[in-house]
C-alpha cells in the first residue's frame, strides 16, 4: 500500500493544506496524476523512494475540479471553477496551450482513448468537444441541465459536420420522412374553427330577446298610465 506525503511547509514554517479534487492513474506505470483546490497539478510515483510528488506544477488561480489523461498519457487536461480548461505536459511540467469558449465551472473532462478529442461539460449546460492538438471546437450541444459527468463511447464516428450542418441535415431528413415542422402545425391549428362561437351567438340573442322583453313591457306600462289619467279627467 502507498501512502502520499505532503509537501514541505511554506516560507512561514505552515502546513501546506491538502485539498485532491480528481485522481488520474498513468497508463503503462505506478504514477499517478492528482489535481487539487489550490490550483495545483501533482504527480506521486508510488516505486520511487519519496513519497512526495515528483513533479508539481501550477495552473490559474482557481481550484481545479477536473482532470483526464490524454491516450499517451504523458499530457492531462484541466479545469477548474472559473471556465478554464488546458493542456498540462506531464514530463516537462508545463502548460502546453489553453481552450476557449467556456462560460462556467467544469465539473468533468473526458479524453477518447484513441482519437485527439476531449469532451468535457459544465455548469453552463454545453457539451463541448474539442481537438487535444489543434485546440478547434468540434462539436457543441446544449443539454438543457446542468452537468456532472460524462463518458466517451469508444467508437467514435466523426462525420466532419458542425453544429449547422448537421441541424440542417435533420430538417431535410425530416421533410422527406414526412415529418411537418412546428410552423405546419401552427398553420393547421389557425384554419380551424373556434368550437365556442356558436354558444357565443346563442348568447348574443337570449341577450336580444331579453333586451325586446324589457321594451314591450315598459310600452304597456305607458299606455295603462295614459288611460288612468283619462279616466281620472272624466271623473
């Protein structure tokens, strides 16, 4: 069994605190790759003769919430709580380049064991897709929650079609398959007929009937009144 030590205290003579956040083992060898708050990115070589990290390195200034090895494993991608993701060299202890086009915390980071692509998801709903080398955005999907985790399928099949494209692929696989669109249905639900009209209108003339009612008693009223004060004058 392997237990970790901490590093050494600080320039004040202070416990450095220990704060792990995700947890890598290197593939093909002892090492493993851990990811802290404190902005920090730790590798523990368990068959050497320390028991603090070999190599230590530093990204941003946010604590790092994920981590996931590339299929070399000599390079892992971070990131943290402040949107920021990159590319961290394992060997050289350093920050290769950075993505772009985040909007909130990353909450998980997942590379394809065979293809240059990660996939990673966070707080601002998106999926995104991106290539490890040549940092370009593959594919980015909005999922309507905000997520945790995520796998990668191992076979994956890139057609070579953004985000555009493909959404214009489905409307034209839609319209030969038959299927009618939003607006269709919004047109077809307009031309027909409201089904409380008709009580509308039997409405409209009871309300009549009642208003003729009112007339023809107060035309009675007046002439019984004319033929009282006529017999009033006779007498």
């Amino acid at each position: 069994m392997f237990k970790a030590k901490n590093v050494k205290n600080d320039w004040l003579n202070l416990r450095v605190p220990v704060w792990v956040l995700d947890m890598q083992f290197l593939p093909d060898s002892k090492k493993i790759a851990t990811c802290t708050g404190h902005h920090q990115v730790r590798v523990y070589d368990p068959s050497a003769s320390q028991r603090r990290p070999v190599l230590e390195m530093e990204f941003d200034e946010y604590p790092i919430t994920a981590m996931s090895l590339t299929s070399s494993g000599n390079q892992a991608v971070v990131g943290n709580t402040h949107g920021n993701m990159a590319l961290m060299d394992l060997r050289k202890g350093a920050m290769v380049h950075c993505y772009k086009g985040f909007a909130g915390a990353i909450k998980s980071i997942q590379c394809h064991p065979t293809q240059p692509l990660v996939a990673s998801c966070g707080l601002d709903r998106f999926l995104r897709i991106h290539n490890i080398d040549t940092k370009a955005l593959v594919h980015k999907i909005y999922l309507k929650s905000r997520l945790n985790c995520l796998l990668f399928r191992s076979e994956w099949q890139n057609d070579g079609l953004s985000g555009k494209d493909r959404n214009k692929d489905n409307t034209s696989e839609n319209v030969e398959s038959g299927f009618h669109s939003d607006t269709d249905e919004d047109e077809v639900w307009e031309g027909m007929e409201v089904v409380g009209s008709k009580q509308s209108k039997s409405n409209t003339g009871n309300e009549d009937s009642e208003k003729g009612r009112k007339r023809k008693t107060t035309k009675s009223g007046k002439k019984r009144n004319s033929a009282l004060k006529k017999k009033q004058k006779q007498v």
